[in-house]
C-alpha cells in the first residue's frame, strides 16, 4: 500500500510543519530524534481515529493507518490522488452496504457545511458502529473526514434503551414503552384497516399472596405469569406491565373472537400451572381475569383502554378467573369458577 503524496514524502504524509531533523519548538528546544513531520505522522497513525483528507474533485490527498485497521479494509483500497467514490464502492462491499446507502454516502461527499452521522456496518461477519465527522477545508479547498468505531458506545445505549423500556422482575415493556407502541399499533390499524385486539389481564387476589407469603412470592407471581405470556402469545404480539399486578397484551390483525381463544387459553395455563414461591417447596396457585376489547373505526387510544378495562372490570365482577369481551356495547360472559 506504498503511495506517495504530491511532493514525493510517501505513505500518509500530510503537509509538513518542518522541514528538516534540526527544527525547533515553540519553547526553542531541538525536536530530535525526530522531526516535527514525523511527530505528524507518528500522532496521525496512532489516533483511535481514521482520517482521511480530499480535494473539491474527490481526490484523496492524505489519509492515516488507522483508515484500514477500523474498516478491514485491503491494503491496497487507498492510495494518494485516487478517487474516494471508487474508495466508497470497495468500502460497501467490504462491510455489506446496500446501493441506497453507497449512493447516499456519495451523494454528501461535496456537503459545504460540517456535519456528523451514525451508521452500521458488518465487518468481520458482525456488526459494527461508527461515527463520521464531515469537516470541510476553512480555505474552501476540500474537506476532512474522520471515521470512529463507536461500537461499545452504541451497545451501551442500546441496553440503557432496553433497561428504560423493560420491567426488571417480569422481563416485559414498561407502561411507557407499551402505551407507545399501542399509540403506533392504532394509528397502522386505523390506516391499514387491520384488526387490532388489546387484552387487559389481572391476577387474581395478588394482595393476598404478598401478604401471606411476602412480596418475593409476588414477584416469582409476576414473574411466572409473565413467562405463560410469552410462551402463549406469538412473536408480533406485545406484552407489558402497567404497574403492580396489572398487564397488557396487545394482538396485532387479530379480531375479538381469535383473541377471545388466546384469552382463555392464557386463562386455563395460568390456572393449571402452580408457582414454585421458593426453594423449600412451597407452591401457590393464581389465576387471571381478562378483559377484551377489539379496536373500532373510531377508536381512540384511551377509548380501546376504557372498553378492555370495563371488561376487566366484569370479569372480576363476576367472580374472577373468567375472560369478558366487551363487543361494541354488549359485554358477553364466559366465567369459570
């Protein structure tokens, strides 16, 4: 990957700031054994960073090591005066870039005001971030880019993200993130004419088990309860806790009577199966009372809320343990004692 700049110096040189091994620094000390344009490269090489300077016509006037090392890029994909676009292609099919995203990255090569963006990009078989910042030249000359793996930044906010929108003894979305995912679901719903089913679910006497066995047999309650969910529901189906013993399952292109069956089958698994409340052997058995309310033309958010909840509210009315659909305005009855 030999290549030599304009002026003959080689690999990566950049313009120097002096020119011979005696120069001077500002404090008029003796900058030996090396010059001031090998202390450049030296720092250039050995930044975290990939760098890499162009002209306005994309020619590729310097760049640094670190420019192969973040990308895996073969050794021979840079080299000093070549064209950056014809570097873009080789970058694309070295870390998966589709055609939209190459062409996008060619198309704000000649942006005249700084900016940065974010992308990922498959290197090595995974996947990897990284951070470009766009500076153009003060002189209007060209520009610089630099290239940073933001990697390990990005997996942390990602399981901060999580961490915010996840319920930490159930595994399930928080209220937050569920109701805005409901807001989203209803608003495709209602644009695609699709059926949309929420399910309000309550354990049954949740109390009574923090009361009589303490509020860890609570939490393996909320725990156990939430595990049927997932098992039951299917992949595209959302689940969340709203706050203490009180969920939410919400079934994307699912009308009443599919989710009525989901329903009861969640009902009859929660019920057939006892809770291990800790490790001396001591098992409780809950149930659950379900409301069902299937989204209408008119529906708003807090509307479909009202009618599952009314329909809650019926279940656990009638004696608990059952499931209620609230049909337009008919509430119909399967009640289990």
């Amino acid at each position: 990957m030999d290549g030599e700049t304009r002026d003959g110096r080689g690999l990566n040189s950049y313009t120097p700031y002096a020119q011979s091994q005696k120069d001077m620094n500002i404090d008029g000390l003796a900058t030996d054994p090396f010059s001031l344009t090998d202390l450049h490269n030296i720092i250039l090489n050995n930044v975290p960073h990939g760098i890499v300077m162009m002209d306005n016509y994309h020619r590729t006037l310097a760049f640094n090591r670190p420019m192969f090392n973040l990308f895996h890029l073969p050794l021979d994909t840079f080299s000093i005066g070549m064209d950056f676009r014809d570097v873009l292609q080789i970058w694309a099919r070295c870390t998966g870039q589709n055609s939209e995203m190459l062409e996008h990255a060619i198309r704000r090569l000649g942006m005249p005001k700084p900016f940065s963006v974010e992308f990922p990009q498959a290197i090595l078989g995974k996947q990897h971030w990284c951070l470009l910042t766009h500076t153009p030249l003060s002189d209007g000359s060209g520009f610089v880019r630099t290239f940073t793996d933001i990697t390990e930044r990005k997996h942390l906010e990602l399981e901060l993200d999580r961490l915010s929108r996840t319920d930490t003894i159930t595994g399930v979305m928080l209220r937050r993130a569920f109701e805005q995912r409901l807001i989203e679901e209803i608003e495709r719903a209602h644009r695609f004419n699709h059926p949309l089913t929420l399910l309000m679910v309550d354990i049954d006497h949740f109390k009574r088990i923090n009361d009589t066995w303490g509020h860890h047999a609570g939490d393996v309650a909320l725990h156990s309860f939430a595990s049927i969910c997932q098992q039951i529901c299917r992949s595209h189906d959302l689940v969340g806790r709203l706050g203490g013993d009180e969920f939410a399952l919400l079934l994307p292109e699912t009308e009443s009577d599919a989710a009525m069956v989901m329903a009861e089958r969640l009902r009859e698994a929660v019920a057939r199966h006892p809770i291990d409340l800790d490790d001396l052997g001591r098992r409780e058995r809950i149930t659950v009372s379900i409301g069902v309310a299937q989204l209408r033309a008119l529906d708003s958010v807090n509307e479909l809320i009202k009618k599952a909840d009314g329909a809650l509210y019926e279940a656990k009315a009638a004696g608990r343990n059952g499931v209620r659909s609230a049909v337009d305005s008919m509430l119909l009855v399967r009640h289990y004692r």
